[in-house]
C-alpha cells in the first residue's frame, strides 16, 4: 500500500520530538543543580553600647559574619574583630561628634542594614594632681597645681569648687592652674570641655596646720621685748600657748598661759603680723632666761608642734 508522503513526514517528526524531550529535561535539571547557592545574609541584633566616644569598643550581634567583615560608621571604615560566628567587635576611631550611619560589610560585598550611632564628644579625664596639699599662707610660685588625665583641650576650663579660675592649657593630658586664697580644707577640681563634659570631682587638700619654723628675740624696750614667731599658716586671731618650765604644754594643760592675737586688757600680747608672721610682747617678771614652750593654736584647732625657746 502506497502511504501518502505527507503523512509519512508527520510520524518521522513526532518520533524525533518524543526523543528529544526527556534529554532537555535533564540539561535543565543539570542547570538547576549546578547554580550556586543564595548567599548568607548578615544581620545586626544588637549594638552594645548604642552610642560612645572615640577608643569605645562596640560589640555586634548578629549573624552572617566572617573573616574579613569590617564596620563603617559612615564612609570610614573600621576594622573588626571576629569574636564568634555571632558576634564582632571594634573600637570607635576619633571622629567628630555627631550621629552616623552604622553598618557592617563581609568580604563578598555583603552589607547589613544600617543603623543610627551616636559618635559622642571624648569626655576629659582627671588622673591626678601635683601637688594634692597646698598651705593656705604658700606664696604664689607654690600655689602652682598640675592636672594631669585626658582629653583636654585648648578651651578646657578648671572649675575650683564648681567655679571657672584662669588655667593654662598645656597638652590633651596636661592643664595648670593657680589655687586662689581660699580656706583650709578640702576643696573640688574638675575638668570642663567646650562640649560641657566634665570630668568627676577630685580632692585638693588646703592645710591650715601651723607651723614654726624659727623663735627669735626681737626688739626690746625697759620693761618688755619681742619674741618673733615665724613659720606659715598662721591664721588672724591665732593663740599662743606659753608654757614655762616644769609645766605642761598642750590644748588640756592645766597651767601656762594663752594670748589670742588682737585681745586687749592683757599686759602680754600677741600681734598677728601675716600668715607667716606672729610677734610675742612679753612683759617678764624676772630677767633671768626660763625655758619657754610655745605652741600656736589657730582659731578652728588646729596646733603646731611644741618648739622650745630659752628666754626672761
């Protein structure tokens, strides 16, 4: 039987579909399982802490980090430590104060979302003073104290007692200042910058203690003579504890005498002449020398040591 020619193309083609179909299915499975993975996303949980100043160390948790993951905050980047799979960390390089954009970014070009981050001003720091005593009657070359800490600067102010004094800047870790007259005891130094951090209080100590360095005789008249006190902290209205010989010498002693400076209505007297100064006019009964103790007291308590004189 003759089949037509038409017909007989038609069943020579529908066999070479049925025999190309299942080879292209399998090309494209092939594709299908060669195709390289989605990468891994990188995720920031949280930020600790939130905000900070230049040398704090910010710690990430997240996801998605890898070796060679680094942190901008803004376009600056920082490099970062890979503490865990989880967690990275930096430390925040000296920028301006200011807020930016925090994100992290993988070495496959991957980045995080980004994130808002306080760059705060460094907030100074005091470490120490020299000296931490002054005495109240010091001159001024002696009154000269030196900070020293961090993160100072040119327009830093030293508040004494929460009031600015005149400073001399030196270096971001030095500042001097002249202590003003003040009195004895303990008084506050900070630190303020020109973003209004301040730095939290330490101790100057102002000594009020008397001291006596040399009794000497000074100008005598018919009937008296001076003994010349001098050593410092000397304060007005000062005593003057005599004790002669034999006799006990101290605050509770039972005997001697006492002479406030400035007291009037007694034969002796004590005239205060400045802090380092004090003058003893002494009217003495017999011209023979005794041994004399003295001691000044000053009006709040404080007491020098006992020295001892010969003298009428």
């Amino acid at each position: 039987m003759i089949v037509p020619l038409m017909l007989v193309a038609v069943l020579v083609a529908g066999t070479a579909g049925g025999a190309t179909r299942p080879a292209k299915q399998k090309q494209i499975a092939a594709a299908a399982a060669t195709k390289a993975p989605e990468p891994v996303p990188v995720n920031i949980l949280s930020i600790i802490p939130a905000q900070g100043e230049p040398n704090t160390t910010v710690t990430l948790s997240g996801s998605g980090f890898a070796s060679g993951t680094t942190a901008y905050l803004g376009n600056t980047e920082i490099p970062a430590r890979l503490v865990g799979t989880d967690v990275l960390s930096f430390e925040i390089p000296r920028l301006q104060p200011g807020l930016y954009a925090l994100f992290v970014k993988r070495g496959d070009g991957i980045t995080s979302r980004t994130y808002n981050f306080s760059v705060l001003p460094p907030k100074p720091v005091v470490e120490s003073l020299y000296p931490e005593t002054v005495d109240v009657c010091s001159p001024s070359g002696e009154r000269l104290v030196t900070i020293t800490g961090r993160n100072f600067q040119a327009e830093s102010r030293v508040l004494f007692n929460g009031a600015a004094v005149r400073s001399s800047f030196g270096s971001p870790q030095a500042l001097s200042f002249i202590v003003p007259p003040v009195q004895a005891g303990l008084h506050q130094i900070q630190v303020k910058n020109a973003e209004e951090t301040v730095t939290t209080p330490v101790t100057l100590v102002v000594r009020g203690t008397p001291e006596v360095f040399s009794v000497v005789r000074g100008e005598s008249s018919v009937n008296y003579y001076n003994l010349v006190i001098e050593g410092r902290n000397f304060q007005p209205g000062a005593t003057l504890s005599i004790e002669e010989s034999g006799l006990q010498l101290g605050l509770n002693a039972g005997g001697g005498k006492r002479i406030r400076a400035g007291a009037t209505g007694e034969r002796d007297m004590l005239i205060y002449v400045d802090c380092s100064k004090l003058v003893y006019q002494r009217y003495p009964v017999d011209p023979t020398d005794k041994d004399l103790r003295l001691q000044v007291i000053n009006p709040g308590g404080e007491t020098s040591s006992v020295v001892q004189v010969s003298a009428p």
